[in-house]
C-alpha cells in the first residue's frame, strides 16, 4: 500500500468517524435540541435541522468511503472532496456547538481527499462555466430551503434541473435548453416579487450559453 | 492561445502580424477572461441575493414561530385558548404589554410596565388601550368556548398591574363573529381604494353596549377630513424631528427576520403595507437607519395613508386619562376593528395626533395640537384613539405574536 492509499484509508476513518458523531449530533438535535439551546445554537427548528444534519451527515460518510474507489477522475474527487467539505461547514449553523467536532474531522477529510490540487484547479479552470451554472443551481436550492411549500418544491426541482443541465455533457442541446428553461422560469414566476429568483433566471441563460455550446474553457494566456 | 490573420505565404509583401497587446496576450484572450471574472462577479452578487432571500423569509412571509400564534389559537381549549385569542389582539407599536395568569376558573390580566414605548405614550394611555383590546378578545374567546366570563376592570385599583380579573364558570358555548374574525384582524397600513364607506355602514362598525363614557366621532366629509389628514402629517413631522420620541419608537421597529423570530413583538417590514414588490426589495436591502424610516414613514403617511382615507375614527371621553376609559376605549377599539375585519373593512390606527398632545403636556410646551385637534372634535370631547378605515386595495398581514404559553405565569 502506498502512501496515497494510505491517505486515502485515513480519510475512509475521519469522514465516517465524522458522519457518525454527526447523526449522533442530528439526532440529539431531534430529540432534546429544544431543551440544550446553548449546545444546539437555540434553533428555531430544532426537528427539521436535526433532520437535515442526518442527512448530510450520511453524505459525508458515503463521500468518505466513495472517494476510495480506484481511478477517480479529478471531478470525481472533487466531488468526494465536496461531499465531504460542504457538511462539514454547512452544518455549523445547523446543530450548534454539537457539530464541532464533526466540523473537525470532515473539513479534514475533504482537504485531504484531493490528490492533487493542480489537476482539480485546472479542471475548475476548463468547466469554469459549468461551476458557475451549478453554483446557481445551489443559490436556487438555498432560497427554496425557505421557501412556502409550493415554491419549495418548484425551487428544489428547479435548482436540480440547473445543476443537471451544467453536468449532462452528452445531452443534446435541446434537452439541457429545456433543462434550464424548467430549472429557473416557474420559479421566477411563481416568486417574482423577491425579484431575486427573476435576477437568477437572467443570469442562468447568460451562462449556460458557454455550456450548452460546450465552450466553457477557461481563457489561456499566450505563450 | 494567439490568433494570427489568414495570409499567403509566399506574398512577402505583407507581413504576418498576430493580434496581440504589449504583454503577449491575445485581444480574445482579455476578452474571455473578462467575461469569465464578470460573471463570476454576478454569480457572486447573485448569492448574496439569494441568501438575503433565504435569510429574511421573503419567500414564506408570516411564517416561523412568530406567526403560529395566528395559526393554533381556535385549537387550543380552555382558558389558554381564550388567551391564546388575546394575545392576537391589537398593541401600540405590537408592544404586546400584557401578562396573564390563568387558574381553572378564573383568568387575571396583568401590565407589563416594561413594555412601553416611552415618550411616544409619557401617559401610557395607549398601552392600556392595548390591554383593553387583549381583554375584549379574551372574552370573546371565553364565550365561544363555553366559559361563562364575568369581567371585572381594575379590581386593584387603577394604580394596580392587575387591569383586569375575568371569573369563568361552565355555559353553553356562544361564538360570534367578532370571534370568528379575531385571526383575520390586522392593522392594515396599505392604500385603500376611493370608495366611500356609507355613514350607516360606519355607524353600524361601533357596538358600545357595556362601555360607558365613550363615544366614537366619524369624519368623512371632505373638508374636516382633508384637515384631519393635515394634522396627522403635521403630527408625524413633529414626531420625528423629536429625537427621543424618534428613538423610542424605533427600538420597536425588527429589521431582520432573526429579530422577527427571538422577539416576536414590534413593527415589522410585512406590516407597513407596502406592495409586493416593494416589500420583496426591501427585504433584500440592508436595515434602514432610523432616519430613512422616520422619513419612509411621514412620505406615506403623506401620500398613502391620509391620501387614501375613506373616513377617519375618534374615540373621545371626556376623561382621557382614566385608566378605566382607556381600557374601555381599547374593548371599543377592537370590536370596530374585528367588525370592520368580518365586513371586509380596513382599519389602520393613527395615533401620532394625541401623542403630539401628550408629550406636549409633559414637557411643558406650548400645546399646538391639541387646539387643532379641538377645532375638529365636539365641544368636551377629548381624543383617546384615532384611526383611518377604507376598503383595502390589498389585505394586512399578520404580524408578530408572542405565544399564550410565553405570556403566561
């Protein structure tokens, strides 16, 4: 075994050791949150946020264990080092002080994941635009998170349907088009007055320009 | 990458000249890069956006702890549901000054002297219009729910916290309409459309059976109503060029929905009427400053609130400052509000009028308001309450509550 699967078996260990005190903090946030307000950051949803740091903590330990199969691409890395990372902070303003130390061990686990920075910078670099229509997709995702039932889902969809419409390299045009169509039009118009959504829909279509054209690569300086 | 123009290779005559600036990099190549850094920059803003969305609730206004109070008062039984319907009742600037104490068979109503709002009420008459107001929806709860209340006011004096002692005992359950509209109630502070309310219309809102030295005076007709509507801007201006009054009237003003959320209780964006692209804006930019609020604030009651007027409510006695009356005043109040509400009526309070007369009185100054307000009023009618009634272009949203359960020892 060499060092590199070394590396990689201890991220197996921190990421899971992380996902499970994580569950363990998601549930207690279920159960007695309300009771421990100084431990559990006094949510006003203790229930649903409990919830969602379950859910989250059960992506980070299946990123842990994802990102030991052999021959990951760098997206594919990446994206283990996301799954790992994005809990792992997200969650701070979920359960309170109860996610310290799974905010520890993830955060690590993610930083290490990566094999080699350079290769994952150049591959943000070349698909720049496809990251920034999948960060979209993430804004959509968070303003549905608050959102009343109907927009929620609208917005969820919506959000996803951005994201798949960024990633779906073999799609034909047509289909990722209506991808981004579906993904930030009904939501648009259903919250038009938060404007916000309408801005977001604006900006989509500029940059899935770039990617529906598959052009996104990131400019080269002259040599 | 470089870009070079198509040529003939053999025409020496023209030279192969590639496109490039002084630093070795193509026109094309500053372009993409700065469209590439121009739209991360609106990515980015884009995200700040759409966390001032989430963060403020702008796509689930009313919603959250604050505003379940609206939600559950008709299910909860009992005593604390007749206080879970109190507590939906209206307060100056939402101060919500009350505390209760419930037993099994009788019900006591309590001031809570901390919440005040200062020297905008030096004489806290309008925060026992308040108390007056929960009382009135407190008995009507007790008697939708079978429970028999017999009220007594004061029953330690007026010097006492206690405003009110409510006894109940087992009868046959008598819901009514004001009952039924207590969860639709809500100041509306939005336009109101040009149609008249018919005097008959207006006079059938007051019910003052069981309240005594009280009287209502309507002004509807152009002329008063036009200097009704002068005074009152006149009154705003006055308030908020008296810093104090401007200061303590804003620590009730919530900016954020976190504020909204930990206090539940104060003025907040949902509630100044404004339309729904407006309020969506507003909610996305930082916290006004108190004096872009005070101005905000005169500029509609300018241009919205008198503007759009159908008629304006007075509710006068001939002792103003008994406490008594003011709890009376504030029983009378929300029948006409809950009547209004169940005949699809808007109702707005306006009271910077008689805080003008009241800090005027306490400071010392020369009174200027209480004349004008005089000139409008019958002879020995004295004002307690004013507020503007109209058909809404828009309904009023509901606006923070502290729970029963949270204002309950």
């Amino acid at each position: 075994m060499n060092r590199t699967d070394q590396r990689h078996r201890f991220v197996v260990g921190l990421g899971l050791a992380g996902a499970v005190l994580g569950v363990a903090a998601g549930a207690v946030q279920v159960m007695i949150g309300s009771q421990i307000p100084e431990w559990s950051g006094a949510k006003a949803s203790p229930t649903g946020l409990g919830l969602l740091t379950i859910g989250l903590s059960l992506l980070a330990g299946f990123a842990a264990v994802r990102q030991r199969t052999p021959g990951l691409t760098a997206w594919g890395r990446t994206a283990c080092a996301l799954g790992l990372l994005v809990p792992g902070l997200l969650c701070l303003s979920t359960v309170g002080r109860l996610w310290y130390p799974s905010a520890v061990l993830l955060v690590v686990a993610g930083v290490l994941t990566i094999d080699r920075w350079r290769d994952t910078g150049k591959a943000f670099a070349q698909d720049w635009f496809r990251v920034l229509l999948t960060v979209l997709g993430c804004f959509e995702l968070l303003m549905a998170a608050g959102a009343a039932p109907l927009l929620m889902v609208v917005g969820i969809a919506g959000g996803m349907a951005l994201i798949a419409a960024a990633w779906l390299r073999s799609a034909p045009r047509a289909v990722l088009f209506g991808l981004v169509i579906v993904g930030t039009v009904p939501f648009a118009a259903l919250a038009w007055a938060a404007v916000v959504p309408a801005l977001l829909a604006v900006v989509a279509a500029v940059i899935a320009i770039p990617v529906i054209r598959d052009d996104c690569a990131q400019p080269e300086v002259a040599r | 990458m470089t870009t070079t123009r198509k040529e003939n290779p053999t025409d020496l005559s023209v030279p192969s000249r590639p496109i490039h600036t002084r630093t070795g990099v193509s026109r094309r190549t500053v372009l993409r890069a700065f469209g590439v850094g121009a739209a991360t920059v609106v990515v980015a803003g884009t995200g700040v956006l759409s966390y001032r969305v989430f963060d403020n609730a702008v796509l689930d206004p009313g919603s959250g702890k604050a505003f379940e109070p609206w939600h559950d008062w008709q299910h909860t039984p009992g005593p604390m549901g007749a206080v879970a319907a109190a507590v939906l009742a209206a307060s100056p600037h939402n101060t919500q000054p009350w505390i209760f104490e419930v037993g099994s068979d009788a019900i006591d109503v309590f001031v809570d002297s901390a919440r005040a709002t200062g020297t905008v009420d030096p004489l806290r008459r309008e925060q026992y219009v308040g108390l007056g107001c929960a009382v009135e929806n407190l008995v009507l709860a007790c008697h939708a729910r079978g429970l028999q209340p017999v009220l007594t006011l004061l029953p330690d004096g007026p010097g006492g916290t206690r405003v009110a002692h409510v006894e109940l005992s087992t009868g046959n359950p008598q819901p009514s309409a004001l009952y039924d509209a207590i969860g639709n109630r809500h100041t509306n502070r939005g336009p109101y459309e040009g149609r008249v309310v018919p005097a008959a219309t207006l006079a059938a809102l007051v019910d003052g059976a069981g309240l005594t030295g009280l009287s209502v005076q309507w002004i509807s007709d152009p002329a008063p109503k036009a200097a009704t509507g002068e005074l009152l801007v006149d009154a705003a201006e006055a308030l908020i060029a008296d810093e104090q009054q401007s200061m303590d009237g804003y620590v009730w003003f919530r900016n954020s929905n976190d504020d909204v959320q930990r206090y539940r209780d104060g003025l907040v964006l949902d509630g100044q009427g404004v339309s729904p692209l407006v309020l969506g804006i507003a909610k996305l930019l930082p916290a006004s400053s108190r004096t872009s609020g005070d101005q905000f604030w005169v500029e509609q009651t300018r241009t919205v609130h008198t503007a759009t007027a159908a008629a304006y409510g007075v509710i006068t006695t001939s002792s103003p400052d008994d406490r008594r009356n003011q709890l009376n005043a504030g029983r009378l109040l929300q029948r006409i509000h809950l009547t209004a509400t169940s005949q699809g009526i808007a109702l707005q309070h306006m009271n910077q009028v008689t805080e003008r007369i009241d800090r005027e009185s306490t400071t010392g100054a020369a009174p200027t308001f209480a004349p004008r307000f005089a000139e409008l009023l019958p002879p020995n009618a004295l004002p307690l309450l004013t507020f503007r009634v109209g058909y809404p272009v828009r309904e009023g949203r509901p606006t923070p509550r502290r729970s029963a359960v949270e204002v309950t020892r």
